[in-house]
C-alpha cells in the first residue's frame, strides 16, 4: 500500500490496523499508538449525520463507527491524526459536520488519469498550517472522489479549497496536528516531492 510506503520513507513504523469493536479496552488500545493515518476508501454512511442514504458506495457502517472513535480520541487527547480522502470526510463527520452525498461541478474530482496525475489546482490559505508544510497557496493535486463537505465541523477550518469551492483540506487550530487532505498524497511524493512533506511533518509530529 502506498500509505505504509509514505510513512516508512519518513521515518514512521505503519501498523496497519482493522477495524474493532473498541467498547471493550478502548483507552488501552488508543495508548499503544502515537498517531492515527486515516485513508481512502467507500462513503461514510449518511446515519452518522442524520441524513437517508442516496448516492453512496462501498459503505461499511462498522468501519465508520470504529474510525469516528478514533477522530474523537485523537482530538480529546491532542494525538496527531492525517484523514486522507474518506480519512478527511470521516474527520468533518466526527466533529459534528455534513457531506455532500454525490457533488456536481465543472471540475472533475473523480479523474479517469491514473492515480500519480495531477488533475485540477486547489487554493490554501495562507495562514494555515497547510500552507506552512507547503510552502505554497496554489498546488495541483489529483482527485478520485464523488463526495464533500458540506457542513463544516465544529472546531474546524478550511484549509484548502478547488477554484469551484469545494472542501480540499481542513484542519484545527486547537490541535497540533489535525489535517484532511481530500486528495491523495500518497500516490503522488515519489514523482512529486513536495507532498513528502505532508507525511513528514504529521511523523515528526508523532514522535
């Protein structure tokens, strides 16, 4: 998997991890890491925030449930936490936020190019903690996602939008380090170096 490969070129060991049922032991099994990697997959499903189901795809409530745990855990206990595509969707939902089941736009978000190219440009704010492992307030990335925020979180902040106004990265300002990306880094650093820095600065951040 491309995740496991970005974290170990940092200098990260990647535990790969299902998800679990945490009611039992939870506190123990949250203390045994020191940061949490969400990534891509199927939709959250829409019950988590109270809305029917219209558009979704591969959806595993139990995944959801498990991974909302854990954004929950990380933001009480200020542990580092990276949402990547679903990751970053998951996030937006934990702390209270919305999605937008199936959005329509004149940029493509679901590209038919290959994984590792780039597709459309996003816009980050620059006094984001983006722009500053970054370095910069444009930056084409690629896209492979049918849904959005629509509601931001509570304790959340846009970090990073495309030019039609949807969400590409959000962040908290009461938290050392928790980023979503809607893109995908870890397709993109071996021929891209600059999102290296992405998966470096959220390991610094864990160790």
């Amino acid at each position: 998997m491309k995740y496991i490969e970005a974290i170990k070129r940092v200098g990260g060991i990647p535990l790969v991890i299902p998800y679990i049922d945490l009611e039992i032991r939870k506190d123990e099994f949250f203390d045994l890491f020191d940061g949490f990697l969400l990534s891509g997959g199927g939709d959250v499903h829409p019950m988590f925030y109270g809305e029917e189901p219209r558009k979704t795809e591969k959806v595993i409530p139990e995944r959801d449930k498990f991974e909302i745990e854990i954004v929950k855990k990380c933001f009480e206990n200020k542990k580092p936490i990276l949402g990547i595509c679903r990751g970053l969707q998951v996030m937006n939902v934990s702390m209270g936020g919305t999605l937008i089941q199936d959005i329509e736009s004149y940029i493509e978000h679901k590209q038919s190019a290959p994984y590792n190219k780039l597709t459309h440009s996003i816009i980050i704010d620059k006094k984001s903690q983006l722009y500053e492992i970054f370095g910069k307030e444009e930056l084409m990335v690629n896209s492979f996602h049918h849904q959005a925020i629509r509601k931001l979180g509570e304790e959340l902040k846009i970090s990073a939008k495309a030019k039609d106004e949807i969400v590409e990265a959000i962040e908290s300002e009461k938290h050392p380090f928790f980023i979503g990306v809607q893109f995908h880094p870890e397709h993109l650093f071996e021929e891209n170096e600059i999102f290296f820095n992405l998966f470096k600065s959220f390991v610094e951040c864990c160790k």
